[in-house]
C-alpha cells in the first residue's frame, strides 16, 4: 500500500513555473498543431523536474500529465484547478493503467488492448498534435513493429527441434 508517510517518498507538493521552464516545452513546440497553446501552458514541477501542462483549446480536446502516485496526482490537480483551459480535472487515465495520471478536457476515445495506425492518429489529433507529428509517429511505431525481437537464449534450436 501506498504510504506518503514513508521516508523515501518525495514531498507531495507541486508548483506552477513558467512554460518555458519545463523540460519536455521544446517536445511540444514541434508537435502540437496550435502553437497559441504553447503560450496557455503551465510547467508543473513535481519533486525536481518541471513538465509541461498544455491547456485543451483549438483542436486539443483533452489533456493528461502523467503522476507517479496517488498523492503527487493530488497535488498536481490541485494547482492546475482554475487555470484557463483546465477544466474536468480528475485523477486515472486509460492510457496509464499501471500508474497515475491527472487529465482534463473531454474524455479520450477507447480503443481496443492493441490500436492501430488509424487509432493512433485519432488519439493524436484529439491531443491536438500536428499532421506531421502524427504522421511521424505512426511511421515509427510501424517500423518498430516490423522488428522481429532477436531470441535471449544463448541456445539455439527450431520450433520443430525442442531442447531436451
């Protein structure tokens, strides 16, 4: 179980900076496709590092800023609660089941366990991300998935042939 009183966990606080001081502003300044949204975002600095916080406007429906835990999604939602184009806050996400994540804006469409190029592009465009950036992406997942995983074992052997 979670535990906020343990030593090792960081302070659940988080503080609103500049945009330009997130680390990921540049990541976002050659992908999102309303630059005007650049200038509405907020940088969210959980324990050290500031991330960038992009308001929903324009063609971005939603938003999410992904949380190590519980309490630091908190914290974040709480600071981001009345800026401009943060609306809907709430904690979870379907595309962090393993972990946190606050979002706001309207709900993301559901696709199926593994989506596809044409289901990528739709979540890419309701993020509100670029043509080219969306078109980039989907090229590099589809020649990430022509890749076949070289095999671990330092034997080798066909299916037909199984080790004894």
């Amino acid at each position: 179980m979670h535990d906020l009183g343990t030593k090792d966990h960081p302070p659940a606080n988080a503080v609103v900076m500049a945009p330009r001081e997130a680390y990921d502003f540049d990541y976002y300044a050659q992908r999102i496709a309303d630059p005007e949204l650049l200038v509405k975002s907020v940088a969210v600095r959980m324990v050290r590092m500031p991330l960038l916080a992009v308001p929903v406007g324009g063609t971005r429906r939603g938003g999410y800023f992904p949380v190590p835990c519980f309490c630091l999604g908190l914290a974040v939602r709480d600071v981001l609660q009345g800026q401009p184009g943060f609306w809907d806050l709430r904690l979870g996400s379907a595309l962090y089941p393993e972990g946190e994540a606050v979002e706001w804006g309207e709900r993301p469409p559901e696709f199926p366990p593994c989506p596809d190029a044409d289901a990528d592009s739709a979540l890419g465009r309701f993020y509100g991300y670029s043509d080219a950036a969306i078109q980039q992406y989907t090229a590099a997942r589809r020649a990430r998935a022509l890749i076949t995983p070289a095999s671990c074992s330092v034997f080798s052997f066909s299916p037909e042939q199984p080790p004894v």
